[in-house]
C-alpha cells in the first residue's frame, strides 16, 4: 500500500524528509503575531528588499515607509520597497480579517501587490490565455509536462495543478504546509513576475493564520537561502529549506541542523 507522504510528493512534484519535522512550533495568538509584524515593518521590508536585491539602508527603508523618498536610488527601487510594505500591510489585514488562505484569488492578489506594473494580465496565472491543445495531448499529458518543466513559459494547466497541490497540503501541519507551499511555488512559478516574493508571503500568510511568527530572511543568511533554493531546484528535495526555516522558526530544534 503506497505511504501517504508518496501520494503528497507525487502530486507537489518534490520531496522532503517528514520525520524531521520538529514537534512543536511555538504559537500565539493570531492577533499578536500580526501585531509584531505590523510593529517591525521596517525591519520586514527591509530584509525583503535585500533578497528581492535592492541595496538600501535600514535607515532609508525607514524613511521611505515614513513617506520621505531618498536619494541615491532610482524612483522603480524605492517604489518596488513600497509595493512590498503595501503588501505586508494587506497581509496582515487579511489574516486579522480571517480572509487569508491558500487559494487562487488570495494568490494572485498577493502577486497583483508586487508586480511593477499591475494590471489584470498580472493577477492570473501564466497559462490563463493558453489554449490547450486536447488532440495533441491529453490533460494528464499535459500536466506531466508542466511538472517536468515547471519554468517553461506558458506551461499548461497551472490551475489544476494549483488546486490538486494546495488540496494536498491540506494532510501538512501549519508550518510544514506553509513552507512546502513556498517550495511548490517556487517550482512552479504560477506568475510571469514575482514569484518568489508572493510564495514568501504566502508562506507567511499561513503561518500568521495559526499564531506561527512569520518568517524573515535575516542579511547575514540571504546567500546562504538563496543557495538552499537553488540546490532545491536542481534536487527537488525540499528538506534543507524545510530544515533552515524550522530553524528560525523554532531556535534549538534539531531540524535546524539539516542544511
């Protein structure tokens, strides 16, 4: 009889180890999860702003949520830091309001907040206006392919795939659910644009809805995460970023250890 955890892999298109998963993440309540996010803004965009590379201060991200711009740094930079406090800021609404889930609207709503240019063509995924074509290839085809070469531009069914990967997750934990959802759609890069930041705020999205503090990327370990991505794209095994982020989530587990 085939584990569950194979049927859970199958249909996310990677791996990770289960049983390292830590017992216990601490959480509180929802209202005060947010209330720390909302209270260290700065700092939250700031460290956002540095995996999505751009070069500004602390001091600068400050004074740019504070509604001054800065010099030194182009008008599309320090609108792009903006864009993600606006962002941060519409997370924690929906998660206070009890709006927030793993769902296409919420989805492409997080990515329509991050895009440079929104418009309706960037709030749907990137096979919406592709016509399939059903005598070629049959819909379980079709999907192989798109699993097989998730960055393919225009790769087909995206929203079945979608909604049969966040119906799986549906077994996970809170925290174990969040971060397979940031791996499956970093494979899968549903949007043309963005779609590392929007897996990240969906990550946390999930996680602030069960009281989990939500996860930020400190300097000193941006290189360090981009790598564990990396490695994760060539070896769909998910378990070092599953291990990095308990780490910050739950100092002092032994899943930190796996990197």
């Amino acid at each position: 009889m085939p584990r569950p955890e194979n049927a859970l892999f199958d249909t996310l298109g990677f791996t990770w180890d289960r049983s390292l998963l830590p017992v216990i993440i601490p959480a509180q309540s929802v209202e005060l999860v947010c209330f720390k996010v909302h209270k260290s803004l700065s700092q939250f965009v700031w460290e956002a702003s540095l995996l999505e590379g751009l070069a500004l201060k602390f001091s600068e991200i400050q004074t740019l949520l504070d509604g001054v711009s800065v010099s030194g740094h182009s008008i599309a930079t320090q609108a792009q830091v903006l864009r993600l406090a606006s962002c941060t800021k519409r997370l924690i609404a929906m998660v206070r309001s009890g709006h927030f889930g793993l769902t296409r609207p919420v989805f492409c709503e997080i990515n329509s907040l991050l895009v440079r240019q929104p418009s309706q063509g960037n709030s749907v995924f990137r096979d919406e206006q592709y016509e399939l074509n059903s005598k070629s290839s049959s819909a379980d085809e079709l999907r192989a392919a798109a699993l097989a070469s998730p960055r393919l531009s225009g790769a087909p069914v995206l929203n079945s795939i979608f909604n049969e990967g966040t119906t799986s997750l549906q077994v996970c934990s809170p925290f174990e659910r969040a971060v397979a959802f940031f791996l499956f759609s970093s494979v899968q890069s549903f949007f043309v644009e963005a779609n590392q930041p929007t897996s990240r705020f969906m990550m946390n999205g999930v996680l602030l809805s069960h009281g989990i503090d939500a996860i930020s990327i400190p300097l000193a370990d941006v290189q360090h995460f981009e790598e564990i991505i990396e490695r994760f794209r060539e070896t769909r095994d998910g378990s070092a970023m599953m291990g990095y982020l308990a780490g910050l989530c739950a100092p002092g587990t032994s899943f930190d250890k796996v990197r």
